[in-house]
C-alpha cells in the first residue's frame, strides 16, 4: 500500500478514476437510503442533478484535496496499527472520520453563491452525520482498492 493518503488519492494519473469512483459510492449511498430520511437525500440529491448534472463529480473533484487533508491523519494512524482492514478502522473511529469530513462540506457550503445548494445542504445536514458515518465502508473500499493500484 502506498504510504499516505494524498498519493494514492491525488495522483494525477489516478485522480479521475478515484472521482468517478467515489461518484459511484455517493450514487450507491443515496440509492440505498429509505424512509422519510432517505426519501429527503433521494429528492435533494434529484434536485442537486437537475440543477447540473456534472455538479456532483465537479463538486467531488473540487473538495477531494480537502477531503483527503482531513482523512490523511486517520489513515496514517490506520496504517502505524498495521493491521485489519480500512473498514473496520474507520467503523471504530465512525464519529470522528465524519465528523472531520464534514468539515469540508459543511465549510463548502456556506461558501457558496448558489441559494439553491444552501437550502438543500441546510435540510440534509442535520442528518448528515449518520449518512456519512453509513457510507465509510464503502469509502474504505474506495481508498483499499486504489491502495493496491498504488502500490
């Protein structure tokens, strides 16, 4: 496995499969969801898709470099354990890895000048936490496979 975060995600030659990639997880993710809460991600994120279809991609791309700078410590202190899987670290440490990844997005947010993206992100935020803490497995498999084409 590579060493660090930034080079196995951030690599120019490996970039965009890691966006189309993580696309993918946030596609899975929403689809997954059900209830009332889940019936709230699936009409915001049909919303954020209709406004502009390459929104979520571009928008992965452009907090990926964030993204990775809040993850990079928990992925250094996963790889001194050495042991067990990506997973499984990131389920005992479930909290405080989206807690720090939705620093980004909650930062991202209120910068930006569409209205639209605001009101949306204001309504799913509340619930915001326990989605991301849903999709770390699957964001563990996104960085593990990439780990291996890296190495």
């Amino acid at each position: 496995m590579a060493d660090t975060l930034r080079e196995i995600l951030l690599d120019p030659s490996r970039r965009p499969a890691v966006v189309k990639d993580l696309h993918q997880l946030v596609d899975a993710e929403v689809s997954d969801k059900s209830g009332v809460s889940g019936m709230a991600v699936k009409g915001g994120y049909a919303v954020l898709k209709k406004i502009n279809a390459g929104f979520v991609p571009e928008t992965i791309d452009n907090m990926l470099d964030s993204f990775v700078e809040r993850a990079e410590p928990f992925y250094a202190d996963f790889q001194a354990t050495g042991g067990g899987s990506l997973a499984d670290y990131f389920e005992g440490r479930r909290t405080e890895v989206a807690d720090a990844l939705l620093g980004v997005s909650d930062a991202r947010a209120a910068a930006s000048q569409r209205d639209s993206v605001k009101k949306v992100y204001s309504k799913l935020r509340p619930q915001a936490q326990k989605h991301v803490e849903e999709a770390l497995p699957r964001l563990a498999g996104v960085i593990e496979s990439h780990a291996r084409t890296a190495a």
